[in-house]
C-alpha cells in the first residue's frame, strides 16, 4: 500500500526513500556535492526497492536471491539509523540556537567538522549501496509467479470460532450426558482430536450451558509450556478466590484453591492441555468432595486424555471431522449468508473445494474466509483449488492444512501480511487489545498516512479485514459490534512464527536463557521472563542498538530489568506484568521512542524527570507513574495520554494541542488553570475524568470543567470516574459515549438522571448510575435516536412503578441493562424498544419476595433474542432464590418469540463494579 513506511516485503525502504529525499531539499540543494551523493544513493535504491516488491510475489527463491533480499531489507533499516542519527545530532545543535532547522542545518553543514561528519556518514551509507548493489549483479533472480504455494513444514493452522454453531448439537449433547450422570463424585471428562476440530469450541458452548448449575466455575487456557503459576493466579480470579500473596508459591495457591472449593460445586474447564506433567500439577488443586463437580480437559494428546480420566476410556470424547451438512452449512453460509444462494454456474468448484477441506472447520472457515473477502468468482474458486493440489478429501492432513493456511496468509497485501505478522510479539493465549496494536502498528510505520489520511482510521481498517478474514479470534465487542479485544490461536500464532522466522521480521527469546551465539541483529525483540529468571534479563549477543520494538512478559523483581541506553533506535515499549517497581530513568534518551506502555501491579514507575527528547512519542500509558515529568507538555505529537489517577499533570497542559485521549486527570489534583486548559484541547476525542470535587466547591471547579467541557467539539466519549454526587455536570452535546462508574471508594452518580441528554442526537452508549428513577426521567432518554446501548444503575429502591411507555420509546435501542434492587416495578408497555435485542437485569431475593415476580411485559418487546439475569441473594435461602429464578424464567417465557434466558446468582451482583478505567 502507498504510503506505508515500513513493510515485510521492503524493510523500512519507503520511509528511507522519503528522508533521502529531504536531504535533496531546497536547503540542502545548496550543498552541491551532497545532493549529488544523495541522488545517487537514492536512485539507486529506488530500484532495489521496486526489486524487492516483485520478489514479495515469489513463492520460493532461491538461497542466493534469499540472501540478497534479507540483506538489502536490513541494510534499509540501518541506513535509516544513520540518518535518523545524524538529523537528530544536528536537530540538537540546532535547538540551541533560536532558527529554524532547515537554515541552521544549512549553517551548521558549512563548518569544516560538522561537514566533515556528514560526508562521512554519506561515504558509509554509498558503501553499503555499492556493495549490495554489486551483489545483485551476481545473481540470476528468477522472479516469475509460482504455480502452486509451497508449504513450510512448520505452519500451522488457524482457528475461527465462527465454526462454533455448526454441528455442534450432537457432540454437545454427548458431552453433556457424560457430565450430567448421577454420581456426584468429582468427574474429569477428555475432550482429545488433533488441532482444528472445535474442542475448544465444543467446551466453550457447553461451559455456557451448564454454568448456572454450579456455584463455581472458571474456563483457563493452558498453552504447549504454560506459566503454572499464572495459570493458578487466573483460576483463583476467576473462582473469588484471593491470593494470600502476589508472590506466593504453587503449594500455597493449590492449597488455597483446594480450601476455597472444598464445600463448593465447581465447574472448570481446562483447554489445550499438552502434558501429563501439568496435569498433575493443576489437578490437585481441585477436591473430591462428592458435590457433583466436574472438570473438562481438552487436549490434542491421547496419552494427556486418558490420564486426566484416570483411563476411565468412557469419559473420553474424540472429536470428529463434520459431516456433509454440516460442511456445506458453514462453507456456504460464510461466502453466501445461505448454500442456496451459491451461484449454480460456482457450486461444482465449491464442492471441489469443500471435499478437500476433509470436514475440518478451521479448514472451511479459513478457505471460506478467504473466498469472501475476495468477492467469490469462478477464476478465484478455479485458483484456490488448484492451489490446494491433490490433497485427499476424506483424509485431509496436518500438511494440507498447512497447506490451506499458507493460502491465505500468501493472499494478503503486503500491508496485511505486515500488521499480521507482528501479532507474534505476543505470548500465545494472550488477550490483546485492539487500540495497544493499532497504535503500536503505526508507531512501527506499517500504516499508510499519504494524502492527509487519518492514521488512527487507516489502523481501524487494518485490524477490521484481518477479522474479516478470520485471521484473528475475537474476544470482546463493543456496543456497535465491533471487536475490541482478539486472540491468535496458537496454530494460527506457529504460522506467524514461521513467517516471522523467514522473513527475519522479529525474534522471540526466553530472557531468563542468554544467547551464546554470535551478535546478530534483531528489529523487533519479545521477551519471555519466567519463574527461572529470578528478575534477570539475559539478551546474550543480541545488538540491542538496532531493535525498534521491544516486549516484555512476566514477572521481574528487578527495577533496572531493560538496559534503556543500549536500545538507541527504539520505537515500542510494552512491559506486562512487572510486580514491583521499575526504572525508566534513561528514557529521554529514546529520540525515536513512539508508543510506552508499562502495564503491572507494581507500585512506582520512575521516570526521567523530563521527557522533552521524546519528540516522536505519540502514546504515553503507565498508570503506576511515581511522578508526571515536568515537561510533558511540550510533546508536539502526543495522542493518547494515560496516568494514574493520583497524578497530577504540570501546568500549561492546554498546549497539548495533539492529544486525542486522556486518561487519568484528576480534578482534585490538576490546577484551576489545567482545569481551564482543558478547554484548548480542542482534538480530545476520549476524556476519563477521576477525583473529588467538594460539595460546596468553593473553586468554582464544575462551573470551569463545564466551560472547557463545552469547548471540545471532537470530544465523543466521556467517562465520569469522580467520586460523589455530579449533578452540576454539563458535557458536550457531541457525545457518542457516557459512562459514570462504580468504585470501591464510592460511585461517580447523578441524583436523577438530568435533563441535558435531551440534546444528544449522537449518543449511542449512555451508561449511568443514578440515586433514584423515576418514569419521567426515563422519558428523558427515551426519544435519543441514535441511542443503542442503555446501561442504567439505580442506588435506592423505587418508590414508584417504572414505566418504559410505548409508541416507539427508545427507536435504536438494542440492548438494555438494568441493575434495580426490585425488579417488580418495572413494567414494559406495548410498542416500547421496537428493536430490542438484548435485556440484562440485575435485582435482589428480597425486593422479589416482598413484591411478587417481574419485570412486566417483556412479552411486548417484538425484537429480543436475550435475556439475562442477575440475581443477589445475600442472606436468602436457597429455596428463596429458586423461587425468583422460576418466577423470573416464567415472566420470559410469556414471549412468543422464545428468547434465551440466562440466569446467574451472586452474593455480590449488586455490588460488581468496573474497575479497568482505560
């Protein structure tokens, strides 16, 4: 793609090519013989560079041509160091005079030593060209399109859980029956089949059926070489159970678990288990006691089956391929919506193409996804099959697969391939977040900004056609549906892998092992701390001066783990999971650094007491930050802000003219003044407001945050972290999102819902919490039109009926959330939320017990498909709680359109609060 910088297929050429150009100038035009140097070096990289997009084409080069590729693509990487170091020598030399760097470079290159240096480094940048260029002319470069996509050995297979609905009833149902017999002694049932067959898929749906029938449950993935201990870490987490200790050990954590679940009926799903040994371990932190709890494992190994069973065979259920109906459902249903709206003159090429695919859903769904976003013709579905070769189609292999992935990894632009690739700086099973890529991508400078072109949209897009094409597993969705949050399944992570190893894109160490083989270069480095490291970061003879991206994962006990002074040219800097503190002192140092994020539970982050060097930093997230650098306000290209919510910002924050997300900024700390300039801030898209304001605000602090609020016309999400009562708050009629949260330190509320959202014809997402409702505030609302997603917690019990009247209340409307103490008090009447989807409600035992069943009418809700409930039983009685689940089930059942019900009881429900401010 035009105007991307930075790609696998040429290096950092473009972005290169562009700074040669600058160097050719009208001020640099002056120095005769140095544009004269430069013209050449450019030129003549203009054709390596068109070389190397043609050889991206080849499906197999041979080890010369390979060679030459490899070295031309790192030789532009380290040209551009060169450059980038000798403008930034000069750009500081020239800050300290008041002129501009153009004329004072100019100025500068006139002085015999400062020219000296350049012709310098020009000499050596000509070398290096002249040299590979000599090279080239040694090789014979056969360049011609292969027929058929060869197959590296190594790659894996993806997985799309869009298979999860497609014949998956009969396993279910099996699977089910094997778990659900009348012995209640605990039960450990083995799900086995090679990669690719939905074991995962087949846990996950039936763990969604059968939660609501224990008291306890939790889903954890392993991995091929799992962290036991944050596998353990997450199981307590999600079982309510907490760590005596961050640090504690295996014994104490299994023997904590065992304690917490000893009384209790649990439900746990362990997926993708490799190894005996493991099992072993894991295992013995669940007891036997003889309530009905069940386990299930899924693994690929039979050997790892049977042992969890303890080679009860009977409790083991082999996957198996889907049969024909199954197949054409899921092929069809992915290119076409229908198998009957398949064209009649595509269907004998389909069926070819399916019977390869052997009945395996990753298979389907990879092919099928390939095929869709091409827009399926006959020349497309001729040249996949064709592709595929003779694989067999009832018998369908680990290398047919291989071979099917490879497909569709080779049918991605050179952009995609780029973005999708870097994916492999994350561990396996990792949750990673949409916004953390995109920016990490465009700080890298694969996305294209030419011709003014929004970067942050351009990202949004890339990441959106890598799930299209099912390249991507998604994890979380936003109200409008798109995917916030994604996994690569560790097949599809083993062919990234394998890319990244031909490629030399990155490199994955094991931090706590040095490397004893010679210094070698890396670009992009991710780093793999374990229990074993003790803390300590061994890199061997990795040259460090050359990564640009950086990834630390795992625990480290100490501050200096990262030698920041060697990593010269770096651009991304993620460390996860650091437990104490870290020293970033030598930050400033980074002239290159764009993207920082240091994510742990640590308690300090130290940082350079001023940053003003980092003139490149684009995100800047560390939320455990001891202190704000004073002149963080001088960032000229600083997007996305994120601090702690302790933290105050130094003065003259209204210069931060570029920032389009703010994080963190606390009113009880932040100046009058910074308050003010928040007002100037006039690109700020996302806004997180935390802190007090006192009760009398003698300041005047709301009357000057609505003053500024008032002047972000861009502003579209709010989100309202400010403890106590907000009545007095006003924000901008440009909205999109609203959200006021709950906090162990007490709720950010409104007395009643105010009368302002009136006026906000583009919100779609208002989250509120509010003291009491009232109908007439719910009227308030009720006519937004682009209203979708309505998430309203009240704090009191209601003193009157709560009515959602009809006539076409809430237009948009398709989802609503609720969390009201009595749910008999609501009441929906005929013609209200046409196009209601979704209904989640949150009500006490008690508000049932004294009031009778509810809420009333869901019946005249025509659009719903789901329906959920949470339902707290401090102090009630089972007996009690089983009653208001059955009168909640039957005031759903009323509906004739059958929705689903989900029901979950909690001693906590009430009170669950989100805590993740960013």
């Amino acid at each position: 793609m035009v105007g991307v910088m930075m790609s696998t297929s040429t290096g950092a050429m473009n972005s290169l090519l562009g700074k040669l150009t600058t160097l050719m100038g009208e001020e640099f035009a002056k120095l005769k013989n140095l544009r004269k140097e430069v013209k050449f070096i450019k030129d003549e990289l203009g054709s390596m560079k068109d070389t190397l997009e043609v050889l991206a084409d080849v499906d197999k080069l041979d080890p010369q041509t390979k060679s030459w590729r490899d070295t031309l693509r790192e030789m532009s990487y380290d040209i551009e160091d060169i450059i980038d170091d000798f403008m930034h020598h000069i750009g500081k030399k020239s800050e300290s005079e008041n002129q501009g760097f153009a004329k004072k470079t100019v100025r500068l290159l006139k002085k015999l030593r400062v020219r000296h240096q350049i012709a310098s480094r020009i000499k050596e940048i000509k070398e290096l060209v002249l040299e590979i260029s000599a090279r080239r002319q040694r090789y014979k470069l056969d360049i011609s399109p292969s027929k058929y996509v060869e197959i590296d050995p190594r790659v894996a297979i993806l997985y799309e859980n869009a298979a999860n609905l497609v014949g998956v009833e009969g396993p279910a149902e099996e699977l089910e029956n094997l778990l659900k017999d009348e012995n209640e002694k605990f039960k450990v049932v083995s799900i086995v089949g090679f990669g690719g067959l939905g074991k995962t898929t087949l846990a996950n749906v039936v763990y969604g059926k059968l939660k609501n029938s224990f008291s306890h449950c939790a889903f954890v993935p392993v991995s091929q070489k799992p962290d036991i201990t944050k596998l353990l870490h997450g199981l307590m987490s999600q079982l309510g159970c907490t760590p005596s200790s961050h640090h504690c050990g295996l014994n104490v954590m299994l023997d904590q678990l065992r304690e917490h679940l000893h009384n209790k009926r649990y439900l746990i799903i362990i997926d993708d288990l490799w190894g005996v040994s493991d099992w072993d371990i894991i295992k013995r932190a669940f007891p036997e006691n003889d309530l009905g709890s069940r386990a299930i494992v899924t693994t690929r190994v039979q050997e790892v089956a049977a042992a969890c069973c303890s080679n009860h065979h009977d409790y083991i259920l082999q996957m198996k391929p889907l049969n024909d109906k199954h197949s054409r459902r899921l092929f069809f249903g992915r290119i076409f919506g229908r198998e009957d709206a398949c064209p009649n003159t595509l269907r004998d090429v389909s069926v070819e193409i399916l019977q390869k695919c052997g009945g395996l859903p990753l298979a389907i769904i990879s092919i099928a996804g390939l095929l869709a976003s091409e827009g399926p013709n006959q020349e497309e579905l001729e040249h996949v099959r064709n592709s595929l070769g003779s694989m067999s189609g009832t018998k369908l292999t680990l290398q047919g697969m291989r071979q099917i992935l490879n497909l569709s990894y080779k049918d991605l632009p050179c952009h995609l391939k780029t973005c999708l690739l870097y994916l492999g700086m994350y561990p396996e099973d990792y949750t990673i977040k949409r916004s953390d890529l995109e920016r990490q991508w465009m700080a890298e400078g694969f996305v294209s900004k030419e011709n003014g072109q929004d970067m942050e949209k351009n990202a949004r897009n890339y990441f959106n056609e890598l799930v299209n094409r099912s390249l991507v597993q998604p994890v979380e969705f936003d109200s409008s549906g798109s995917v916030t949050e994604c996994k690569v399944h560790d097949m599809m992570l083993d062919l990234i892998l394998v890319k990244c190893a031909e490629e030399n894109f990155l490199t994955v160490v094991d931090g706590s092992q040095a490397n004893t083989a010679p210094e070698y270069k890396v670009r992009r480095l991710s780093v793999r701390l374990n229990d074993a490291s003790n803390g300590t970061l061994l890199l061997g003879k990795i040259s460090l001066s050359q990564v640009r991206s950086v990834m630390i994962f795992g625990r480290s006990e100490n501050q200096n783990i990262l030698p920041l002074s060697k990593f010269k040219f770096l651009r991304v800097l993620f460390i996860k999971d650091y437990p104490t503190s870290i020293d970033l002192t030598g930050m400033n140092e980074l002239y290159q650094l764009r993207y920082v994020q240091i994510d742990g539970s640590g308690d300090d982050v130290h940082l350079p007491t001023q940053i003003r060097g980092l003139q490149q930093l684009e995100t800047f997230d560390i939320w455990y930050c001891a202190s704000v650098p004073s002149d963080i306000v001088y960032l000229p290209h600083l997007l996305h802000l994120s601090i702690g919510r302790l933290r105050g910002l130094p003065d003259g924050i209204g210069k931060m003219k570029s920032l389009r997300s703010l994080c963190g900024f606390n009113l009880s700390v932040n100046s009058l003044d910074n308050i003010k300039g928040l007002g100037e801030m006039t690109n700020m898209r996302d806004l997180a407001l935390t802190g007090h304001i006192a009760y009398h605000d003698q300041d005047g602090i709301m009357d000057v945050l609505n003053s500024s609020l008032k002047k972000l016309g861009s502003l579209e999400f709010l989100r309202i972290y400010i403890h106590g009562c907000t009545d007095g708050l006003s924000p901008p009629c440009s909205l999109q999102r609203l959200a006021t949260m709950q906090f162990p330190w007490g709720d950010s509320y409104f007395s009643r819902v105010p009368n302002w959202p009136r006026e906000f014809h583009n919100l779609r997402v208002l989250q509120f919490i509010v003291d009491e409702l009232l109908t007439e505030d719910v009227g308030i609302v009720a006519d937004l039109p682009s209203l979708t997603d309505l998430d309203l917690h009240v704090r009191r019990p209601p003193k009157e009926m709560i009515v959602i009247y009809g006539r076409g209340t809430f237009p948009a409307l398709k989802q609503f959330t609720l969390s009201l103490s009595n749910a008999s008090y609501l009441t929906f009447q005929a013609g209200a939320m046409p196009m209601l989807q979704r209904f989640k409600i949150t009500f006490s035992v008690k508000g049932w017990k004294k009031n009778g069943a509810g809420p009333a009418g869901i019946e005249h809700l025509p659009a719903l498909e789901e329906v959920s409930a949470y339902i707290e039983h401090n102090q009630a009685t089972e007996s009690e709680w089983s009653s208001s689940e059955y009168a909640f089930r039957s005031a759903v059942e009323m509906h004739p359109g059958n929705p689903r019900i989900e029901v979950e009881h909690s001693n906590w429900a009430m009170k669950c609060i989100n805590a993740n401010i960013c």
